[in-house]
C-alpha cells in the first residue's frame, strides 16, 4: 500500500493524516470545509495540538502531504469524520459517516482497505458502511464483494486531546477487521506508526469495545459525583476520602466534577445503548453527569442567597471541558450558564484558550470578567487559574467568594485575601 486518502480533517483525521505521511505514505485529505483545506495547505492546523503543526509543516515540506475538498484514487480509505449525538432520540447521528461512504464508493477499486475510525455503534460497519460500499461500487467494475474484492477495518482511536498525538503512536490499538486478511492489512499500515501493542479482533467487537472503554470511564465519573454530593451532605472532603481510597490496590476512583464533556466520554455511551433494553447502569450514569451543572447551580445559589440586590453578576472561569485545552465539544459550561442566566444572575466568562468565535457566548478579558463581579465559579482547571493573584482578583469584585468545582486552586491563599471559598464535594 502506497497511497492513503484520509476523509475528514477534524482532531482525530488530521493527526492521522499526517502521522502517515511521514512514516512513508502519499495521503490526500479530504474536507468539506474549503477553510480548513486551504489553511491545512499553508501548513497552519485549523485547531491547537501539541506537536501537530511542526509535524504537518514536515508531512508538507516532504512532499507526502496535501488537502482537497475532493477525494482521489488511493489503495486505503480512512474515514475520520465526526458521528454526532442526535439528543432527541439519544443514538448516534451516522449521516457523516454514511456521506463519507458514500463519497468513495465512485473509486473504490479491487484490494482497497477502506478503514472506519469513526465512532459507531456495533453493527454499523456491517450493517451500513459495507453494503453502501457493495452497492455503490465503481461504475466500471460495479458489484465489488467486500472480503472478496475490497476489505474494511475499523480501528478506533485512543488520543487525548492535548496530546493526542503522543497517545496515537504509543497507545496500544484496537484492530478489527470484517475478516482476517482485512485485519491485517489495516495491522500493517498503523504499525508504520504506532508503537504500542496492536490487537487484532472482530470488526464489531472492535466497535464495542471504543464504546465500552468510554462508557466505562463515565459511569467512574458518575460515581465520583455522587460521592461528592453524599460527601456535602455528610460534610466531609471527597477530594480526601478519593484520595485515600484510591491507596486500595484495586480501587480507582477518577475525580468528580460539574459534569462530563468532550465528545467521547458524554456521547459514547449512547451510542451502546441505543439498540438495547440493557442499559440501566449507563442510563443513570448519564443521568448523574447531566445533572451536576443543576447541582453546582444550586451551591451557588446558596452562597449567593444573602446578597440583597437586583442585579447578581457571577464570573465563570473556564469553558473548556477540560483544562489547558480550547475544546467545549458537550461542555457542561453551557448547561451551567443556560441555567445561571435562567435564574436571573448576569453571567461573565474567561477561558484564555477557546476561541470566542467558536463559542455562542462572548468571552471576556479577565479584568472585565471580575469587574463587579459577586461570585467566581471554577468549571475548568486551566493551570492559568492555578497562578491567579487572589489579591488582585479581589480589587476588582464586588463580593469575594469563589466556587471551586475542581478542586483545583490554592484555597488558603484566596481565604487568606478575603474570599469566601467552596469547593465541590465538600
């Protein structure tokens, strides 16, 4: 295999393209977005990742590398593009993923590897993906037979956003291909770059087990929260009591929060439950997660309860759903604000690394996002906020008091400088 065409060049899509074409392949990616083609082109990335675009400038400059909004002949297809979550049915959304299909079978040609690292439920490959491929074939050579003619893999993804090209070349993958020949092929090409363990498995076990692997962190989450909130009523540190029994070889308890974001973590489990009846565990983790931007609202509101004037202003410090990063993908910030603005509070935002444009709220400086302001309350622990000055936070406030939801500030330090602090789970 020489050539690669790679559809989509969102976070996943890009760092893969990229990551194979300097590790000897020619790849063509492809985007809808002419923006982000053109950008892509001048060697500038459409999003911040580390490492990203000092390997994009080497991917271009090696010859091995280029963007279009149309696709080519190539020997492997990756489709990279993004499965939304359609809320209103709770299942997931494959009509990317089914375009993206759609838009190879016209050059798909015997002994193509066509790759799904999109997130889908299990089934989809088979159910969707492969007879769009069988029924749409080239018009010259119709009637191609995947495992006979053509073959399909999917192999989801393992990154972290923030260093998710560290994780795709030393996370260990999953590889499941619709037959062995088809796993095989897609094993050879990611071993080009990945340095961690590759395992071969069936193609919907391989979807099962991306699903399983987020669901799974949720549901820890979930638990994590409802420990926080029987922590407040029992008063007592859950960030303690986690801490501690955590020292069990065998329990590990992840951090609670004022909700789950991100597109995986918030969405996956949906996408696993949504052909079955057997999900009372997933359901109410999700439940329990939705549902901690009601619960902060609700410490706010109490600390705020003796401030006797019309106009309440709170500061939200961090949108992102997770810190040093600009990604507000299912961020329970939005949730939050909805509900701050619900009960009548004037709601002022900071977030040094999400892009206003990107965000449906105007994002403030931070002196302005102070100014005035009754209550700071801390949804995302950027290690920015980490350094804050406490002293001169508070020349700009009307009221200092302060709402860590990550626990993640020096809380002397801002009690010391004359702030009221609450922290979540405590």
């Amino acid at each position: 295999m020489e050539k690669i065409c790679v559809l989509g060049l969102g976070y996943i899509g890009l760092p893969t393209a990229v990551l194979f074409a300097t590790n000897s392949y020619d790849v063509v990616g492809v985007d809808i977005n002419r923006e982000i083609v053109e950008k892509v082109n001048k060697k500038v990335t459409p999003f911040e990742e580390a490492g990203l675009e000092e390997l994009l400038v080497k991917a271009v400059d090696l010859r091995r590398f280029k963007a279009s909004t149309t696709l080519e002949k190539a020997d492997g297809f990756i489709i990279a593009v993004p499965t939304p979550f359609d809320k209103r049915n709770r299942m997931a959304d494959l009509s990317y993923v089914i375009e993206a299909t759609k838009s190879i079978a016209p050059y798909l040609e015997e002994g193509n590897l066509v790759i799904i690292e999109s997130t889908v439920p299990p089934g989809a490959c088979e159910k969707v993906v492969v007879p769009i491929l069988e029924q749409r074939g080239n018009a010259e050579k119709s009637g191609l037979k995947a495992k006979e003619d053509f073959f399909v893999a999917h192999c989801p993804e393992r990154a972290m956003p923030g260093s998710t090209l560290h994780e795709m070349v030393n996370n260990d993958r999953i590889i499941g291909g619709i037959d062995e020949k088809s796993a095989e092929l897609a094993k050879s090409i990611y071993a080009s770059f990945v340095n961690g363990r590759l395992y071969i498995t069936s193609i919907r076990t391989a979807e099962m087990i991306k699903l399983m692997e987020n669901t799974y962190r949720d549901i820890n989450i979930a638990l994590a929260n409802e420990f926080a909130q029987i922590a407040e009523e029992a008063g007592i540190s859950v960030w303690d009591a986690i801490k501690l029994a955590n020292k069990h070889p065998r329990v590990n308890i992840l951090n609670p929060g004022p909700g789950v974001g991100g597109h995986c973590i918030a969405v996956d489990p949906w996408f696993l439950t949504e052909d079955s009846t057997k999900n009372r565990i997933i359901s109410l983790a999700r439940e329990i997660n939705d549902g901690m931007p009601v619960h902060v609202l609700h410490r706010v509101r109490k600390m705020l309860a003796n401030i006797k004037r019309e106009a309440v202003s709170i500061t939200i410090l961090g949108v992102a759903y997770k810190g040093d990063i600009g990604d507000t993908r299912e961020t329970p910030a939005l949730k939050l604000i909805r509900l701050a603005e619900k009960e009548g509070y004037a709601v002022k935002i900071y977030d040094p690394y999400v892009n206003e444009e990107e965000f449906e709220y105007p994002l403030l400086p931070l002196e302005e996002a102070v100014k005035n302001s009754d209550c700071i309350v801390v949804l995302t622990d950027h290690n920015e906020f980490k350094s804050l000055s406490p002293a001169k936070i508070g020349e700009f406030m009307r009221t200092k008091k302060i709402f860590d939801t990550r626990n993640c500030l020096e809380h002397e330090k801002w009690r010391e400088n004359g702030f009221e602090v609450e922290i979540l789970g405590c």
